[in-house]
C-alpha cells in the first residue's frame, strides 16, 4: 500500500483511443476518423484531452487507426510537427509499434500498444480517456482521493447514472452495497440482461490506474487471446475479468460529475454543439480557466439568435443565428439558421453564396453552396457532404433527415451509408438521399453503383 496520501497529476499519462471509425456518423466519418471532427475551432477528442490537461495531466498519449490525417494535422498545427518539442501530445498508428498485421484487434489491443509508447514517458498512473465523447471533468477530485478510497491493486471505472432504456449504448456495472467495489459488468446488454431498476450505473469508457495494473490487466488479456478466450475488447474482457480476479485487482466504480455527452449520431452531435457553442453548458470555450485546444479565437455573437464563430470567419450582410461557424467560412448576403459550418479544407473555404438560406443543416468543409440554393430542413439533421458543390437555384427541402453527395461518393461509401441508414431506421427515422443538384436517389441504387465501381 503507497503511503501516499494524493497523486501528483505530473505522475499521470494519459491514453486516449482516436482510432474508431464511428460508423453511426455517417457522412461526416467518410474523411475522418470519429474523434477529428471538427467541433467549432477545434475537434471532437479535444474536450476529452483538455479535461486531462486542465487537471494537471501533462503528456497525452493518442492511438489512431480509421483515416487519422485531419487529427494529426489539428495538433501538429496546435503543437509543431511531432506535436511539439516537448512531446505534449503523441499520436501514434499500428505501424509504430507493429511490424506484421498492423491493425488493432480491439481497444484492449490498442491500449497495450499505446501503452508502449506512454511507458517510455515512465507514469506511475495511466488515465484512459474515450476520446469521442465530449465531456467536461476535473480528475484532480480522483487524484486527491485515491489513496484515501483505494490502494495500489485498483482499477477505476468512472461512472454515471443513465436511464434504463439508453442502457443498451453502455457497459452496465453492478456496485456491491455500502461501497465502491464493482461486482458485474456487462457491455451494452440486451434488456433481459438488465438489473432491476429505473435508472442504472454505465461506464463512460474513462479509467484509471497504476501503470503496474494496467500492464499485468493487458499481459494477461493477450495470453487470453492467443488461447481464443478474450477479443480483446476493455468493456467486453478485460474488466469482467479483473471483477473475477478479486484476490489480484480491485476494480471500483468512482462517480463522473461533470457535463458528458456520446457524440455518436448527427442529431447528438448537432445537439451538443448546440449546449457547448450557443448555450454554454458547459463552457468549454469561454471559460478563462479551462484551455481547450483550437485554432482561432472563439467568438460568442449575443445579438437576437446568438450564434458561434472562430477564427477565420467572413460574414457579409447576411442573417446568421442558431449557428456553429468554424474557421475557414463565408457567408454572403444570405441567410443560415440552425445549423453547424464545419469550415476549410487544404486553403479551400466552405462558401455561401449570395441570397442562398441555410436551415437545420451540418454542411462539411470545403462545400459551395449556391448563389440563390436553399437547403433546409423542417425537424431533422440534413447533411452535406465535404466537397460538395451545389448550383445555383436548387432547392433541397427534406422534411426529416438527409444526405446531400454526389452519387460517386455516396457510391465510394455505401458500406457506411448503409449502416448509418440502418441504424437511424431502427429509431423510425427515415433518412432522404439527394445530390448536389437536387435530385433524390434511393439506398438500392446507390449501393448497386457501389458494388460496380468496386469490380
């Protein structure tokens, strides 16, 4: 037992996983990995990374996988190339730390080789972060307190309360009466696979330990895995079996206050840039105490509608409210409303052009729109694809969802367009097709010229 009574935060490294795909995402993951998309100045894994940082964390390890370019460019921007001369910020590829079969066999696998990388730093503690949610979370509270509540064999889960129908999108826990100690864990259970209750206990994906745990807890999950008894998955193998090795870990549950959003799906995403960049709640970009990486200063607009802009951003005579403008954006005399501009790609701005009205849209980077377009939506998320020109004069007018490509990419992405439909058909939500020029196309055809384009 350390005779210590805190952690030093300067002890601590943290390791964050940036490498999934983030299928449920649909357009918006065709040129990124889930964890880059742009979010505001700045993206997606950067409120994760910040909360480590602004608790007195100092080196961050990330581990990529699916199209990891646009994040490795954000931070070699914030940081210098390499991220820096004092290595702040390491992200690291399969390449780097594999010779053969350079690909990770699940999140468990990923954090081993990451932690390769973070060893060399020498932390006595490893924080791991999911770094495609967005949350806001002070971990000096569990630094204090780890020595008070724990000891040098435990492994922490952060914790919070869900309701029992979005139980199905966590790692459910059971927590022994009276204390801490996690006694089951399931990973996104069926229903019959529930604890009685209303509300139930979810992971979110964050841990922490002591190096020494993490390495022995991943050791023993891949000798598992050469056995064909783990796939090596954290939620689904590795902590279940640390909860049935109670006599060498001690696996606790410590509860996760602050603001904490799954940003997996359009509509969350589009909700959450909603509370962080029009509501401000939490502030992540306007709070003097709390940095957050980004490139441009950000600026909250509070006249009528308030709206966000960052950095490089041109609006000229134009209605603009309800509205995320990233770096890299203009509007011209036109009106946009309820929707979120992802900004500039490789010196190629997003455009809006004269007398176009933009409603309940996300329009990616680098997309044209009009002269006198109108693309909106009455109650859904309508999404415009990166590149994406559209004429001048066409109207788009979705009543729910919708997809607006060109037929070649939606064809170079069917597999993905295909889950995303799927998986927002199962809520009821019906998702239109368009292409630049305003005509509607249907799933059947556009996965048909897929599988052409592929012979």
């Amino acid at each position: 037992m350390s005779t210590k009574n805190y952690i030093p935060a300067e002890d601590v490294t943290a390791v964050t996983l940036v490498g999934g795909e983030g299928s449920r995402l649909g357009p918006l993951v065709w040129s990124r990995t889930k964890a880059g998309v742009q979010f505001g100045t700045s993206r997606v894994t950067a409120a994760a990374i910040s909360s480590a940082f602004n608790s007195g964390v100092e080196r961050a390890v990330l581990a990529t996988q699916y199209l990891p370019f646009s994040l490795r460019k954000f931070y070699s921007t914030i940081y210098g190339v390499e991220c820096g001369p004092d290595r702040k910020i390491t992200i690291i590829s399969p390449h780097d730390t594999m010779k053969e079969d350079a690909t990770y066999r699940g999140t468990a696998h990923a954090f081993s080789e990451a932690l390769k990388i973070a060893g060399r730093m020498n932390p006595k503690y490893v924080l791991g972060l999911s770094g495609d949610h967005t949350y806001k979370f002070n971990f000096a509270g569990l630094f204090d307190q780890f020595y008070d509540r724990y000891d040098d064999n435990s492994f922490i889960v952060l914790t919070k309360k869900v309701k029992r129908e979005e139980a199905h999108r966590f790692g459910i826990i059971q927590i022994k009466k009276g204390n801490t100690k996690i006694v089951s864990f399931k990973e996104k259970p069926q229903d019959h696979e529930l604890p009685e209750g209303d509300e139930l206990d979810a992971s979110l994906g964050i841990y922490f330990a002591p190096t020494r745990v993490w390495q022995k807890a991943l050791e023993i999950d891949q000798e598992r895995a050469r056995r064909e008894e783990s796939e090596q998955d954290l939620g689904k193998n590795v902590i279940p079996f640390l909860i049935n090795r109670q006599n060498e870990f001690k696996v606790h549950a410590f509860p996760f206050s602050g603001y904490w959003q799954d940003v997996g799906e359009p509509q969350a995403y589009y909700e959450t840039c909603k509370d962080v960049f029009l509501k401000r709640n939490p502030d992540l970009f306007g709070d003097p105490t709390w940095k957050i990486d980004g490139i441009g200063e950000p600026e909250f607009i509070g006249n009528g509608k308030p709206y966000f802009k960052g950095g490089d951003v041109k609006i000229n005579e134009s209605n603009v409210g309800g509205t995320v403008i990233s770096p890299g954006t203009t509007i011209e005399r036109s009106t946009v409303e309820d929707s979120i501009l992802l900004g500039q790609s490789h010196n190629r701005r997003t455009n809006v052009r004269n007398y176009t009205t933009i409603r309940r849209a996300i329009v990616d980077k680098a997309s044209d729109i009009g002269p006198n377009a109108e693309i909106t939506s009455e109650e859904g998320v309508l999404i415009v694809t990166k590149d994406t020109r559209i004429p001048s004069g066409v109207k788009i007018r979705p009543k729910g969802d919708a997809v607006v490509a060109s037929l070649e990419r939606m064809a170079e992405n069917y597999t993905n367009l295909t889950k995303y439909i799927d998986n927002l058909e199962k809520k009821g939500i019906a998702v239109q097709l368009y292409d630049p020029e305003g005509n509607e196309h249907h799933l059947e055809e556009i996965v048909t010229l897929g599988k052409a384009l592929k012979r």
